[in-house]
C-alpha cells in the first residue's frame, strides 16, 4: 500500500500525462513531416492523409470517437474467443 505522499505523486503524474502526451504525439507529427514521411490523421470523421508539403488527400470516412469520461476504469485482458 503507497503512503500519502506516494499516492500524491501518483495522482501529480496521471494528471500531468494528458498534456506530456499531446506535446509528444505533435512532436512526432511534426518529426514525421520534417523527416518527409506523411501522416495518417483523423479529421472531421474522415481518415487523411497529411504530406510533408501540407497537402491532404482523404483516404475513408472512420467511425466517430467513443466519448470517455474522465477517471473511467477499464479492465484490460483477453477478448473472448468463439467456440466453433
């Protein structure tokens, strides 16, 4: 069992990591094109494809995000397998 103070620090960190990992995933975005690869992005419910020159071209239409409410707990494990 953590202390008060390593629960602290826990909870400091998880509320820190939404932030950190938007700053990562836009520094990687921007690595990608820099290094002039494209990337996939989602936008407006379309997949698109953005280009080291900014061009976009629009590869499908994707399924909406699942809205997730902050502090939801998901157990993570195997998925059932069917019995044929």
């Amino acid at each position: 069992m953590e202390t008060p103070e390593e629960q602290q620090d826990i909870e400091t960190l998880e509320n820190e990591f939404p932030l950190k990992a938007t700053g990562a995933f836009r520094a990687a975005y921007l690595a990608a094109l820099k290094a002039g690869n494209s990337v996939l992005v989602a936008i407006d419910g379309h997949l698109v494809r953005v280009s080291p020159d900014g061009s976009r071209e629009t590869i499908r239409r994707i399924p909406k995000p699942r809205i997730i409410a902050p502090g939801t707990k998901f157990k993570i494990g195997r998925p059932a397998q069917s019995v044929d």
